[in-house]
C-alpha cells in the first residue's frame, strides 16, 4: 500500500485503470513548473501571453 502522494494517484490509476489521466496530470505539471520557474524573469510576459 502506498502512502505518499504520488502512490496513491498511482494506485488509483492502476485499479480503476484511468490510463488517459496520465498525460492530463502530467501537461498540468507541466505548464506549472513552467509558470512558477518563469515568474519574475524577462520571459514571463511571453508564456502569459500564450494563456
């Protein structure tokens, strides 16, 4: 059994075998590292823009 987090999503995943949720969950990761790495440098007003 998991106990962190991320195992927990993994088991869900696996049990109820909602396999199109991955790329969902991790696009989401994804432009959210961008925006928290990006906030305060020059290249913030470009990727806001593309929202």
């Amino acid at each position: 059994m998991a106990t962190s987090k991320i195992g927990m999503i993994w088991d869900f995943l696996k049990v109820r075998k909602k396999w199109w949720l991955i790329p969902v969950i991790a696009f989401t990761l994804l432009i959210s590292m961008i925006i928290v790495l990006t906030e305060g440098t020059a290249a913030a007003p470009f990727i806001y823009t593309l929202f």
